[in-house]
C-alpha cells in the first residue's frame, strides 16, 4: 500500500496539471496579479491586480457607483454669469425722444434690429460700427450700445434680449424619442430636463444609461440611479454632449456553481451574494470558499482608490492598460470563508457585464487525476482510500 501511494503521489506531482479544468485555480489567478507579462512568462497577457473584498472597497465601489456623474463632474449649481456667445441672436431695439432722431420718426420713437453675433464675437449697428457682444451679459451689451449712442442720438435708451442662444446648446442623441440640439434656457437645467426636451427615453431606466461628455472629460451612470438619486441629476452646460443607450444589465458567472450562463439583472441591483445565488450558488463538493473573484473592468477612480498611487502606477509600469473607455482591469477576490463575507458580499454591486468567477477547490483536480490513473491499472479503490487520506 505505501507503494501504491508513492506511485500516485509522485503522479499527481508530475501531471495533476494536465488534468481537464473549468478555468484556473484561486492560486494560479492570485500569482499572475500584479505581474507583467515577461513576469508571467507568456507574452499579450492582460496585466490585473487582485483586490480582497472587504467592508473598505465594498463601500468605496457602492458608494462610488451611485455618485458617478456627480464624483466626475460636480453637482453644479446656478448657471452663473450667462453671457452672449457667437452665433446667438439678439433683438436690439434704439428708442430716441425726439421725433427727428437716427433712429425715430414723427410715427415712431424705436427701431428694432436683429443681430446675429458673427464668428468674430460682433455684429454691427447703424452709425455705432462693430459692437464686440460675445463674453458680455445682456446688461453689459446694452451699456456698451447706449455708450455709443450717447452724443449721437436724441436721448437714446437701448434693450437687448436674447431670441435664440445657439452658443448654449447641448446635444442629445441616441436611445431618445428624437435626437436634438437642445437650448439652455437662462435657468439650470439637468440631465434630465435636457432629456425630457429631447422626448425621453425610449427604454427602461434600469437598462438605459446616459453618458456625459464636457471637454475631455466623459462619465457615465444607469439612468435609474440619476433618478434615485439627486445628487446625479447633475446640471449641464453649453456644449455639453449627452448620449443616451439603451443595454439591458446582464452578468456571467463561471466556474464551480449549478449553472454557468449569462442572467439579466431585470429591474433589481444586485449584490455579490444575490448575483451567485442566481447562478444556483457554488457547488458544494467542488468550490473553493476562499476563490469567489469578480472579473471587471473599473473606472480609473476607483482602481486608484483601492490600489493607492503608488501601486497603481508600478502596474501601469508593468502594463496594465486601459480598455476603450478609459477603464482598468481589476480583479475582487471575497473569502467566502471568512464569516464577515456575507455582511460584506451584501453591500458589493455587481455591475453590467461582470464576469462572477467561482473557483474549484484543488482537491477536484486530484480526483480527477485520480480516477483517470486508477482505472486503466485498476486501483480505483486504491485511488479512493488515497483521497480519504489526504482528506484526512
């Protein structure tokens, strides 16, 4: 018998790892991170690192989630100093006292013109020239014409008003009623009125989410949580863009549960725990407790944030790289065994297209292994006491 044993020990060390898997090992994913791909040893890997889940960066990535918009862009306030750009038009009307003036008749004691602020920030008035309106207030339009008109006119007084703002607009397009360019009035307006101007979504808010573009920067939230939450409702600003998509939320989950597949999220958010449970949980004889792993790419805010600047940039020394978007591959790691693990999977989000990994316990390969070698020289029984002693 210590024979027998020594034989298959020996086996298992020389080819256990050729035994047919469903992904890798809680220890093979726990190596590669943090490592480059010359590290590794095989070239075009994606470098990732690990984060553990735990009451930390569960409420940092919850919280961060719901404040997307928000933590990106600012919640705004007022619309501030509104100011004339180019392209707007304006109506200016020239009132005179007198009856014989530049711009009265003995019927009438106004003219009214309408301008358009040419590419050059102006736009010229009769027996004034070119009046430079672009980055003035409406206010300050107006003092800048009755300045002019002062030894000109009889007694001249002046009112500028804005007909059409086309130096305030923002665009909204995509899964909308009718894509549009939409006008800012003179009083906030948010991503939701902007929307609303552009006939709405078209799709649910739990599967539709609106993407914000201001300059070079670009931010993205489930419209449900813009509505469940205030503070994303944020106010937009002239030429801003904002893009609506319409993408029902799914997940994956692999590895050692009852169902490996892809699940709708519906109208519900989604914990860790719940997303697993969807799945049928782990498989009791088969999972890892200490390998439940969420495959994501994240916003570089949160990376940052869980790694520390330091780590952060030694991976991106080392490869890490952005997808299209700007986010990068992280991977979360929740010890299933430990008991504070099903307070802290509670408060974790899934999000759309994660891939929920549950890793097999080692003793699975060995089984494995185990009863294709026992087979063909028929120590199956053998092969099986040896399992129970190692278990042991």
């Amino acid at each position: 018998m210590n024979r027998l044993n020594a034989i298959l020990m020996c086996a298992v060390l020389a080819g256990c790892q050729a035994v047919p898997g469903e992904g890798p090992l809680s220890s093979e994913i726990v190596k590669d991170a943090g490592r480059s791909a010359q590290e590794i040893g095989r070239e075009n890997t994606v470098a990732y690192d690990v984060v553990d889940v735990d009451a930390r960066s569960a409420r940092l990535v919850s919280n961060y989630t719901s404040t997307a918009l928000s933590r990106r862009f600012g919640i705004g306030g007022g619309v501030g100093q509104v100011v004339i750009g180019v392209g707007d038009l304006l109506k200016v009307t020239i009132f005179e006292a007198g009856s014989d003036g530049l711009f009265s008749t003995s019927e009438s004691k106004q003219t009214t013109l309408d301008l358009v602020v040419q590419p050059n920030g102006a736009a010229s008035i009769p027996y004034v020239g070119q009046v430079k309106f672009a980055g003035k207030t409406l206010e300050q339009a107006r003092q800048t014409i009755l300045d002019a008109l002062v030894k000109k006119a009889v007694e001249p007084d002046v009112i500028v008003t804005s007909v059409g703002t086309a130096s305030r607009n923002v665009t909204v397009s995509g899964a909308v009623a009718r894509s549009a360019v939409v006008p800012l009035n003179l009083v906030p307006e948010t991503i939701n009125e902007v929307i609303a101007k552009a006939g709405g979504p078209v799709g649910q808010p739990y599967e539709t989410y609106v993407t914000l573009v201001r300059g070079k920067k670009t931010g993205t939230a489930l419209l449900k949580n813009v509505i469940e939450n205030p503070s994303e409702n944020i106010f937009v600003r002239p030429g801003d863009q904002v893009y609506v998509m319409q993408d029902p939320r799914t997940f994956t989950v692999l590895g050692a549960v009852k169902t490996n597949r892809r699940i709708e999220f519906g109208a519900t958010d989604l914990n860790l725990l719940e997303a697993v449970a969807l799945a049928g949980g782990g498989a009791d004889t088969r999972v890892d407790a200490k390998g439940y792993f969420v495959f994501r790419y994240e916003e570089p805010d949160i990376v940052m944030s869980l790694l520390g600047t330091e780590r952060f940039n030694a991976m991106l020394s080392k490869g890490m790289q952005p997808d299209n978007v700007g986010r990068y591959p992280i991977v979360y790691r929740l010890d299933m065994s430990k008991p504070d693990s099903l307070i802290v999977g509670q408060t974790f989000p899934v999000k759309s297209r994660d891939v929920i990994y549950v890793s097999r316990h080692p003793s699975v390969d060995l089984v494995k292994f185990l009863g294709i070698v026992a087979r063909p020289i028929g120590i199956a029984s053998s092969a099986s006491n040896v399992i129970d002693d190692l278990s042991n």
